[in-house]
C-alpha cells in the first residue's frame, strides 16, 4: 500500500537582485488549505535574508518525527487502556558532519513527558514499551538515517 504525502512551497525574488546572493530565504509551505512561514534556518543564512520567525527544514524534521512518534505512542497508550491526558516533547536535532564533511541530521533526541490519569496507570515499564513500539512503527523514523534517542517522562495527574 503506498500513499502520496503533498506540500506546496511558495518563494519570489520581489525586489531583490538575487544574483548578489542578497534574497530573501523566506518562503511559504502550503499544506491542505494551511500556510506556514518557511526559511532557512538562521544559524545558515543570517536575518534579515533569513526569517527567525518562521519554520526551517531541519525543524521541520525535528518536528516530523517527533509528531509520528507522539500519534504512535497515543495509539498505542489507549489500546494499552491508559488514559493520556496530554503529551509534550521538547525534541532536539544535531546536525555534524557525514563520511564526506557534508552536514545532516544526524541525531533526534525525543523527550516525552506524558501525563496519565485514571483508574489502569502504567508502569514505568509499560510505557517504555509504548514509546518502543511507537518508535518501531513510526513512518518518519523509517525514512530517516538519523540516530533518534527516546528519553520518556511520564507522571500521574
């Protein structure tokens, strides 16, 4: 079974000579009817030619990956008969050098904190295995070369 997964990303020159390497790297992601600000991350290109306030690739893919993992780990959590009453991950990407000097993400850090409720609360070992399974069915993860590390935080409301 195969799907097709669509953005539409939008960028002009405006006024700029472009040629002068002087161009905005600001740009729109379109995505089913929503816009999002786009542009080079600024630790690439400095402000103003980049945009502080506006979603770069590698965040992206920071975010990609972490929102895969938390929709996996949701599932799986109420399927385990938990109830979540909500999740928050303060995901962090590395980015070093490969084998050929070129820079990559080459390490997603996910850090969940989830809060339970309820009258079934797991274990620490119960949801270990949430957040393994989520890793091991995640579709992101999948099609990353990325070394991604799960530090899972849990507490009872």
């Amino acid at each position: 079974m195969s799907h097709d997964y669509r953005a539409t990303i939008r960028w002009s020159r405006g006024d700029a000579a472009f040629t002068d390497g002087r161009y905005s790297r600001g740009h729109v992601w379109a995505f089913d009817g929503i816009e999002v600000p786009g542009s080079s991350a600024p630790a690439s290109v400095r402000v103003p030619l980049s945009r502080e306030d506006a979603v770069d690739p590698e965040e992206a893919l920071v975010a990609a990956a972490a929102s895969c993992h938390m929709l996996f780990a949701l599932d799986f959590a109420r399927r385990g008969g938990f109830r979540v009453d909500s999740y928050e991950d303060a995901a962090v990407g590395e980015m070093t050098p490969n084998e050929k000097g070129k820079l990559f993400v080459s390490k997603i850090t996910l850090a969940p904190a989830l809060v339970f409720s309820g009258d079934k609360l797991p274990s620490a070992e119960e949801v270990e295995a949430i957040h393994h399974r989520a890793h091991e069915e995640c579709y992101v993860a999948h099609s990353l070369r990325a070394e991604i590390v799960i530090v899972p935080r849990f507490t009872i409301a």
